[in-house]
C-alpha cells in the first residue's frame, strides 16, 4: 500500500526511518547500561504520549524487564502546559529497591519529569533514569536530566509516533509539527 501524505498533514520534523534508527540506537545504549546489573528492571511508559516509542523501545532491548504505566495529564487540549501535572493513572507495583527506566515523550519545561521523579524517588527504587523521546532545550525550566535522549528539537509543537495535539495526530508514523494557532 502506497504511503500517500495528505497536504493537511503536519510537516515533518523527523521521518520515521530516523526516528527507528535512532530507538535502535537508544536501546544499545540501555542495554549496555544495564547488561549486568542485579535486580529488577522497571520499564515505566509516560501515558499518553509515549505509548508508541516505549512499545517500539521495548521490543529493541533485549533484557529482562516487567513493563508499568503512568498516567499524567499537564496540557489538557491547549499547547501551552497548564504548570499544573496530575497522575490519572498509577503504577501497579511497587518499585522499591528496582531500577527505574522512565519513559517519557516529549520535556518541554521538565516540570512533568521533575514531578514525577519526586514522586518516583519517593518510592525508594534502586536507581531511576530517564528515556525520552524528544526534548526542547532552550525551554527547560527545571533542572532536571535526561539519560538517553532521542532528538532535540526547537520551540515547535510536536505530533505523532505517539504524540497528539488535542488527541490528535497519535498515529502519524513520523514526528511532525504544527502550528500553534490551528
Ligand atoms: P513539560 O512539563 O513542560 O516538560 O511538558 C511535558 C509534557 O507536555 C510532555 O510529556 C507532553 O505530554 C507535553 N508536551 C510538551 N511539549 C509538547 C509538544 O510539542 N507536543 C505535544 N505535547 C507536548
Ligand atoms: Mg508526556
């Protein structure tokens, strides 16, 4: 079947063959991180917006791991976050004395990562790191730091593989931009 894009489409930031190359990548580097340590490994997916990289992710590492879910909400359906993060959904293990792989899809400000790793650190785990798919730089209020990182990119607002807009645009193959103002 053809792969026809529709001229409403987002334009594309990063084709899906990069971004596949580069989850290979970012699995090697976990991997080697993590090849020889004792205990559990937690791969812990960043609900909504990371659930397609982190199924795509997952499948790449070739280690042991139990798989959890984290749901948060911080931007309702507007493209400016609300500064306010909510858990909607929780894990369903505890974490203590685990290794922590934190999944996430995009770090804007970082006051959703800086949330949660409060929270995550509060539940004693072994070690916690953070897997994200995409950051922006410049726009990082909160000091926080990202283990492995799959691209960064500018002040946009970014779709697909996973990402929406207002719930859109999850399931465009390729990371995409749109304009703030649709
Ligand atoms: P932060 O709290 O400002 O770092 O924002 C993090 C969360 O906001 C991400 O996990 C996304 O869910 C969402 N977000 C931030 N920037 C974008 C974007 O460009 N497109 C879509 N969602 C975004
Ligand atoms: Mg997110």
């Amino acid at each position: 079947m053809l792969n026809i894009e529709r001229p409403d489409d987002p334009r594309c930031l990063i084709a899906k063959e990069q971004v596949h190359a580069r989850v290979k990548e970012l699995a090697k580097e976990i991997e080697d991180t993590y090849h020889d340590i004792e205990g559990n490994l937690v791969a812990v997916c960043v609900l909504k917006g990371s659930f397609v990289f982190f199924s795509d992710l997952i499948r790449e590492i070739n280690l042991p791991m139990s798989c959890e879910f984290l749901g948060v909400s911080s931007y309702g359906s507007k493209t400016q976050s609300s500064g306010e993060v909510k858990i909607t959904l929780d894990l369903t293990c505890p974490i203590r004395g685990k290794h922590v792989l934190l999944i996430e899809d995009i770090v804007d400000t970082g006051t959703t990562l800086h949330f949660l790793l409060q929270s995550l650190h509060a539940r004693g785990p072994e070690s916690i790191r953070v897997c994200s798919l995409l950051a922006k730089p410049d726009l990082l209020e909160k000091p926080v730091e990202i283990d492995y990182l799959g691209f960064n990119i500018g002040n946009e607002f970014a779709v697909g593989y996973g990402i929406d807009y207002a719930e859109r645009y999850r399931g465009l193959s390729y990371i995409g931009a749109v304009d703030k103002t649709i």
